[in-house]
C-alpha cells in the first residue's frame, strides 16, 4: 500500500509540475513584445537601475572558477605538532590557515607530548603531516606505519641531554651502571642514550631503562625514583634551570639530533600542494625565528606553560630552517635503524629509502 501511495502521489506532483510549467510558458508568451522593452524583475530581466555590463568571469561568480573550486573543495590537513618545535612556532605566529585557505584547505591542530605518540596517530590515520626527532620514524616504520620524509631540520646536538640531580653521586658514565634512567620510549634521545653508553664503554642491558612520557619523568626525576633522564629541550632547559639539574652529557659529539618532516604516502600522493604550502610556510616561520629568538620565546611561553628564561636557553641549542632529504641523512638514519635493531629493540631490520621520494 505505501509503496502504491507513493507512486500516486509522484504522479499528482507530475501533473502540477507540468500545468506550472505551462502556465509559465504561456506567460512568458504573452510578455515577448515586452521583452525588449526594459522588462522588470518580474519577467526574469535585471531590476530598473542595474547595470548592463556583461556577466562575470568563471574565477568572479562561478563555481567551476578556481576560487569556487577551493571554496568548494573544503579539504583539511591535519598537523601534529609537540611543544617548542617549528611546527608549534608557525601555529603560534599565525597564517599558515590563511595561505592554505587560498588553495581550499582547513588546519586542525594536535599536540603530542612526543614523536612516538604523534606517530601513532599518523599510523591510525588521524594525522597527515607532524615533526618528530630521528628515532620514532624508524620505530614507527617497523611497526608498519606508511611514512614519507619530507625534509629536515639542521643537527641540534645540544638540543638533548642527560640530566643527574644537582647532589647525585653520578659523575661519569661508568656511575649510570645499574641505575634507572628514564625516557621516553622510541623517542630522539632513546639514541642519545645508546650512543653515550656506548661511548662510555657500558652496554645497554647495564642499566635500567624506564619508559616514561616527559611529564612523568621530570616527576620521577624529581622525586629521586629514577637516576637520570634522558631528555629534549625545551623540558631539558625548563628541568635545569628550575631544579639545577646537572648535565651529564648532551648529543655533541654523539649524535646529530635533526627535527623531521613527514607525512603519509596518501596524503603525499593526493594532497601535495598542501604540503608544499606547509613546508614554504615552515621555512618563513623559520628564518623569522632565527633572527628574532628572543620575540619566539615570549611568543611561545604562554602558550606552553614556560618560563622565556628556560626558552630563550633552549632556543640557543637548536638550529633552524628545511633542508632537503639527501643520501648522507638517509645513510644516517639507517645507521640508527641497525642499531636499535642490533638491540633488539625494533623486531626486523628496515629499509629507510621505502619512506624517500625522488
């Protein structure tokens, strides 16, 4: 029965759409001597006073112009950033939204408290783009996730360090033996601390590593339930200067510390103009910073929590801009991926040139 009364009433509204129709054109009949007459908007023409220059352009009204189609096409990027990094510089100082805007992209914006958690946001499909250190992508490929490097920022060896209690007996690396040391798991200085261990003669399994997030670790580090913390900046200069924290040893000499940009194989192959707006804007927001790190700090510590002291620091040990992915940086980063592999610390060796494109 519904389904009769339906078509019944589909043929009703028929009829009256077809009598409509007539009656319009026999109106439209009637008004044809008119026509050239100067017909009013009743009759469809434009309204007595309205200018007769011609229609606008395809760009000026129409949708199938290129402001209609980024209007219209209303795709969004979405970006991870952590605290202090150059993405969160450029979110701060303002007008990446408005240049991807010009090309039809919204911004939505996720913090991370590291490289590790942002990377499995991008593995589950909840972020396009983010910046993390040089261990989480080589974490984050073994464990499946479609990465493409983008580019790099310049080595910030300083940038990360291992901080001892200002009265801690530990004075050498050889004192760390049999001591907990916290970090955060598959994170930049997860290598800082291999590489320094290694440095000092000690293997890995001769301490204790605890995986803590970094506000849990500055917790336990202040607390005295861990030994040392193997931390970034800006928490490393924050840390230092509110507890006098001392610095067993920073990545100089130990490791190079570049910042990475990356992104997903789809969203590379089906929205590259958006990273490459994403990537201009970083390099502007970037040569800013370089030259006003002072007005950063200020920028940047209300919004992180941060007092401008410990940001000024920690802006002086790191270098900035976006360089591009060559073969030495790629050489370097599989050096650190057979590494962690050797210490059974990823499951399988990796390829890093799966995540480059020519």
């Amino acid at each position: 029965m519904k389904r009769r009364i339906r078509k019944k009433g589909i043929l009703a509204s028929g009829m009256l759409w077809v009598a409509a129709v007539m009656a319009l054109t026999l109106l439209a009949a009637c008004g044809s001597n008119g026509a050239n007459q100067g017909a009013g908007s009743a009759s469809g023409g434009p309204s007595p006073g309205a200018s007769s220059s011609p229609a606008a352009g395809p760009d000026e009204a129409s949708p199938s112009g290129e402001a209609g189609k980024a209007a219209e096409s209303n795709k969004t990027i979405r970006i991870g950033y952590q605290k202090y990094a150059s993405i969160n510089i450029l979110k701060v100082r303002g007008g990446l939204e408005e240049k991807l805007a010009e090309i039809g992209y919204k911004v939505e914006w996720t913090e991370f408290p590291g490289g590790p958690q942002l990377l499995e946001a991008v593995n589950v499909g909840s972020i396009d783009f983010g910046n993390v250190g040089e261990a989480p992508p080589i974490f984050a490929q073994a464990a499946g996730t479609p990465l493409v490097y983008l580019g790099h920022s310049p080595a910030s060896p300083k940038a990360e360090a291992i901080l001892v209690p200002e009265d801690s007996p530990i004075k050498t690396g050889a004192d760390l033996k049999g001591k907990k040391v916290a970090l955060n798991k598959g994170s930049n200085v997860h290598y800082l601390l291999v590489k320094y261990l290694e440095q000092q003669g000690l293997e890995y399994s001769d301490i204790e590593v605890v995986f803590l997030p970094p506000a849990d670790a500055r917790a336990a580090f202040e607390s005295g339930s861990v030994d040392a913390w193997v931390i970034w900046e800006p928490f490393y200069s924050a840390a230092q200067l509110a507890t006098n924290a001392r610095v067993l040893a920073d990545g100089e000499g130990l490791v190079n510390n570049y910042e990475f940009y990356l992104s997903t194989h789809s969203f590379y192959e089906n929205d590259k103009p958006a990273l490459d707006v994403l990537l201009e804007q970083l390099r502007e927001s970037d040569r800013w910073a370089a030259e006003n790190p002072s007005e950063v700090a200020g920028l940047l510590a209300p919004d992180l929590g941060l007092e401008v002291p410990s940001l000024e620091q920690a802006l002086s040990h790191r270098g900035f801009g976006v360089e591009p992915i060559t073969d030495d940086i790629v050489l370097a980063q599989q050096q650190i991926a057979d590494a962690f592999f050797d210490l059974k610390l990823i499951p399988e060796k990796i390829d890093i040139r799966e995540g480059i494109v020519e």
